[in-house]
C-alpha cells in the first residue's frame, strides 16, 4: 500500500472488550494510538505517518497470539482486512507434562 506522505493512513483495529483494546494501545504506543468504546464495541485507533502496516499487522498477530484471540479486523482509510493469527500445528514444549501418564514407565 504506498500512501502520499503529506497525507497519513487512519488506521482502526476492533478489540474484544477494553482491557484488550488498552494492551494493543500498549504495545502500539509509539504509534500513539487511543482505545475508543462506542456502547459495549471497542477499538483501537491511530494514524500512521510512515508507511507501517507490515509492523502493525505483525504487532496485531501478537497481540492476537497474547491474549489467545483467533483474528480481528483492521480497516485502513475505509478498507477492511482480516488480521488472523494460525493455531499452532504442535503442543508447545512440556504441554502435558503434569498428566497422569508422564511418569508411567517409571518403577
């Protein structure tokens, strides 16, 4: 997406809830962003000036993978793009470890 530098991309990311909506505008406070409630909606809202979205987007998929949120939407200047984040094809490291049957082949 190439934007007019004298003219800044107003970018806008859906949240679950305000606590959600307050640690995205956390992790994207160098961008200044604001966490906006409309009723029970809320967002995160901001302009980018220098052409950021590959680092929005990436700071988004970690914010997904954070809170253990699927996806969310964020629209640029009126266009919406589902930012999604994939499950992960394995168990982490030690997932299972305090079931029943990690110690069975021990005497």
């Amino acid at each position: 997406m190439t934007t007019d530098p004298a003219r800044p991309t107003w970018i806008r990311v859906e949240a679950p809830d305000a606590p959600a909506a307050l640690a995205l505008e956390q992790r994207l406070a160098h961008l200044h962003p604001s966490a906006v409630g409309h009723g029970t909606s809320w967002c995160v809202e901001f302009e980018d000036f220098d052409d950021r979205r590959e680092e929005i987007e990436a700071g988004v998929r970690h914010w997904l993978r954070t809170l253990a949120l699927r996806s969310t939407v964020l629209t640029a200047d009126g266009q919406e793009t589902t930012i999604a984040v994939e499950a992960p094809s394995e168990e982490p490291l030690g997932a299972g470890y305090d079931g029943a049957h990690v110690l069975e082949h021990e005497p």
